[in-house]
C-alpha cells in the first residue's frame, strides 16, 4: 500500500491573483498523493489549461469535477463555446494531460484508507433547492430577482443544446444514475461533485435565495443508494464538516480573497479524504 493520501479542493478561482499564487504553491507532500478538484477552477479556458497541466504534473493523479463557472462562456473568453461544446472541451483539456473527468471509468484508490472508487460527478441544479412559498421555479427565480440575489449563471452559463439549466440538469441525471447504479459491489465510493448532494449545507446560506443555484433534490438520496463513505463538494464557499445519514460530507472550497482572508486557518490547504483524518 502506498503512502499517499487522498486530498481535495475546490473552488480556487485563479482569476484573482492571490488564489492564483495559491494554486501554484499547492504541492503534494508525498509522490504517490491524489488530487480531488471539485469545480470553479476559472473562466477562461487557457487560465484552466494552465491549471490542470501545473496540477497534473506535480499530483499521482488528479481528478475533475465541473463547476459552474467553468461551464461558463465569459465575454473575456475568446473560446466562445457554450453549454455542452464547452463541457467536452473541458473534458479534452483534462484527457490530453491525465486528468479524470465525469466521462471517464471511475478510478480505484488503493491508497491508505482504501481501496474506494472515486466517482466525480457533473449533475448541474433545476432550481429545486426553492425557498418557502415558492412553488415553482418560476417562482424562485422572480423571489431572487426581486431581491437582487442573482448568479451570474443566468448571463454566463447557457445550456446549449438544451433548452434550459433544468433540461440539461435532467439529462445529465440520467446518465449520472446510470454509471453510479454499475458501481462494483463491496466497494465504498467517494462521491466528488460541485454541488452538495442534499439540500441541508445550503441552509446556512447568507441569502437563502441563492440556494436555487445550488444543486438539485433529485440526489438527495445518492449518498445511501450508492454507499458513500464521503461527499467531497464545493460551491458554497463555506468549507466545513457535516454528517447527513451518517456519511461525511467535506465543503472543500478556497473562495474568493474577500472571503479566505477572514479565516483563522491557511487558506488553499486541501481537505483529507482518506485515511479518514
């Protein structure tokens, strides 16, 4: 069994420079370590290029999961693809340098703690994650709009060939399910998505609005169904440790400077997922 450890992160946003400088002092502390990235790296598909190739040359592996700002066709990107051009793009990056995308057999960590299957995950939101008295999404689009409490997603990140966020949400659902349900038997699964699988890490949310971008009660249940011994998520910029049916959930974000720089810990320090800390 090798020494390495099984670590995570998230939400690095390098287009800030302070996170950038973070991003190129992460190192490992063992050759054989793997690297969990749950999403929100950039915008700008050269500024994720450069990323993956830094983070794949130093890490054993390094493995991907989409988050929405990578999704999105910013006006400084003068790669102009949208919705699923832009995902399979993204995936191309990841395969030409060794990075483990959505789209690829979930590899085995063997590691310390192991063995565990690695499952990342890209499954979107449908707005389901409503406040109270919205029915609809509809409904919590107008509340959030009425408060002024918008994601940018609603500029940046278009569904193409989908009709709506909902659409291609339901679309990658199904073909999430259906990988996750040919799991191996006996194997417990780390679950790596961008968006916590249940709804209760949003309610801490200083907007409760904002929770409509936040991920979908359509897998609400995933973290039992499919034998999670850990949900590694970001997104919500709020990194902590929480149980839910008595599976640990890790919130492994760095955030923007505005926020890490009121932190008491180092920022950009990687969660460990396995050996269980």
């Amino acid at each position: 069994m090798s020494s390495g450890r099984l670590l995570a992160i998230s939400d690095l946003h390098i287009g800030y420079p302070e996170n950038r400088a973070i991003l190129e002092d992460l190192r490992p502390s063992s050759p054989d370590d793997w690297l969990l990235v749950a999403g929100d790296v950039c915008e700008i598909l050269a500024d994720f290029e450069w990323a993956m190739r830094l983070l794949s040359g130093r890490w054993a592996r390094v493995v991907w999961a989409p988050g929405n700002h990578e999704l999105w066709t910013h006006p400084r990107d003068p790669v102009t693809l949208r919705g699923e051009a832009r995902y399979r793009r993204l995936v191309e990056v990841c395969r030409s340098l060794g990075v483990t995308t959505p789209e690829d057999p979930y590899p085995v960590w063997e590691g310390a703690g192991g063995p565990a299957v690695i499952a990342p995950l890209f499954v979107l939101y449908d707005y389901s994650f409503r406040t109270p008295g919205a029915r609809t999404a509809e409904e919590a689009l107008a509340l959030a709009y009425e408060t002024g409490v918008v994601c940018s997603d609603e500029m940046f990140l278009h569904p193409d060939p989908y009709p709506s966020r909902q659409a291609w949400c339901a679309a990658r659902l199904e073909e999430t399910e259906r990988r996750l349900r040919e799991l191996p038997d006996g194997l417990p699964v780390i679950l790596v998505n961008h968006y916590p699988l249940v709804r209760e890490p949003t309610r801490i949310l200083r907007y409760p609005e904002f929770a409509i971008w936040c991920g979908t009660e359509a897998t609400a249940a995933w973290h039992l169904r499919f034998r999670a011994a850990t949900v590694v998520y970001g997104h919500l910029h709020i990194p902590r440790t929480t149980w839910h049916d008595g599976v640990r959930f890790e919130e492994v974000s760095v955030g923007y400077p505005r926020e890490w720089k009121l932190r008491a810990t180092l920022p950009g320090r990687p969660r460990q997922i396995l050996p269980v800390p």
